[in-house]
C-alpha cells in the first residue's frame, strides 16, 4: 500500500520542479514546488500545496499499476546535459526506496509524471478537443486531441495535410506543459458567436472541447475569429510546440 512519494526532475537550463504526495487517512495531500534553474526569477517559480479533489481511491490504483516496486534503482544514459529525476517512493510498512534516473527511464515514465501533476489540479485535463475548417460545406482541416491513460493522443483529416501527418499519433513530450500552455491560450474565454462580413468564399471553423468532469462546450465562427485563433491552430500539433519551442 502507497505511503508516501517525493518525485522532482531537472531539465538542463530551463527549471526544475517537485511534488510530494502522501496519504492521510482517506485523503491525500500534495505540495509542489517550482524553481528557475539557472535563472533566478524565472516565471512559474513558487509552491502550493494543498488536499486532491478527485477521486483518491482510484488514483492510488492507477499509481500502483505502474509497478513501482519492480522498476530499476537507476536509469542511465550517459550524456552532459539533459533531463534528469529522482524518485522516493514508500510503502506501508517498507523502506523508502530511492530511484533515480538520467535520460532514461521506464516505459511508463510519461504517463507516470502526468498523473503525479494532475493531483495538484494545476491544470484540468481535456478529455478530448476537435477543431473543424471548412469551406463551401467542405471539409479543409480537422484537428483532434484526446487524453486516454495520461498520454496524448492526436490526428488530423482533410486536404490541407501532407499524407504523412494523417493517422493517429501519440505525443513524446511533456503532456503537463503542452496542456498547460495550450490552455492559457483562453480558448474557454472566447464566448460570442464570430461572424465576419458574407464572403462567396471563406472559412467557417467549428472548436468542441470537454473538460474532465465538465459539459462539452462548442464555439464556431464564419469568416472571423478571435485575435489569437491563428496561434490557437498552430498549437493544436503538439509537434509545432515542441519543435519550435512557442510553448515552453
């Protein structure tokens, strides 16, 4: 039976964070400290702390599915730089254990961090997001995201992609940070219905998201959209963000 944990990681010039999650009684408690790692100051920097919300029961059954018990005491790949994470994880009537990795980790590593990060309810998970362009009643573009076992899963449709973007795929990086930044974006502010001047030719687009726990909402617009909507579409490949570092 899980006890307690204290899991922090480094990213090599950018920040560092940890989180500490125990059990009290039939509730759990977190605190979570974020850092500017050679950067006094850095935006983000601070702590909280507080009691889960969700449900404790389960979210300790999803942690334990990972088998902490059987991973290694150490991930290594020897390297300069890069990312690197500590472990202390203990269990009822047990020694703390100690594991730690180097740009390395278990299979289950980025599924394992997410759900750490989501006790702190920081940021709400999506449970799935779709974002539609059409024109003439044509389909032009459709992004798709959906959050299954705290991975990110993606795909897109119609013409305005090349082949090799098409299908389903599943995001490598950081899926906190991505959703966390996707978010401030403040798709769930934009309200009104958008309505540009009557065009022969012209796009309509169609967003649908849901949070966990929360209705689906829908937002559409003809010909006109929010000031930052274009920025919106570009974050939608979780690839764009990571590549061109515009969501760091």
């Amino acid at each position: 039976m899980f006890e307690y944990l204290v899991f922090n990681e480094t990213q090599t010039f950018t920040r560092d964070r940890e989180i500490r999650i125990e059990v009290d009684g039939d509730r759990l408690r977190y605190r979570l400290e974020e850092n500017g790692l050679y950067i006094p100051g850095l935006p983000g920097s601070g702590s909280r702390s507080g009691i889960y919300t969700g449900d404790s029961v389960a979210f300790i059954r999803r942690l334990e599915s990972f088998g902490i018990p059987n991973w290694k005491d150490e991930y290594y790949i020897p390297a300069c730089d890069g990312y690197g994470w500590e472990l202390r994880y203990k269990e009822v009537g047990k020694r703390c254990r100690r594991i730690t990795g180097s740009n390395d980790s278990p299979d289950c590593y980025g599924a394992f961090v997410n759900l750490l990060f989501s006790v702190s309810k920081e940021v709400d998970m999506i449970d799935y997001l779709r974002y539609t362009e059409s024109e003439k009643g044509v389909l032009y573009r459709k992004y798709e995201l959906r959050i299954r076992d705290g991975k990110l899963e993606y795909k897109f449709s119609g013409p305005y992609f090349n082949d090799e973007e098409l299908g389903e795929h599943v995001f490598e990086g950081d899926v906190y940070t991505y959703l966390k930044e996707l978010i401030q974006l403040g798709f769930m502010e934009w309200k009104k219905p958008f309505v540009g001047i009557p065009m022969l030719d012209g796009i309509d687009w169609i967003l649908e998201y849901r949070f966990s726990g929360e209705p689906a909402k829908m937002i559409g617009g003809s010909n006109e959209g929010p000031a930052n909507i274009q920025e919106f579409v570009f974050a939608l490949n979780p690839e764009n963000a990571r590549d061109t570092h515009v969501m760091v």
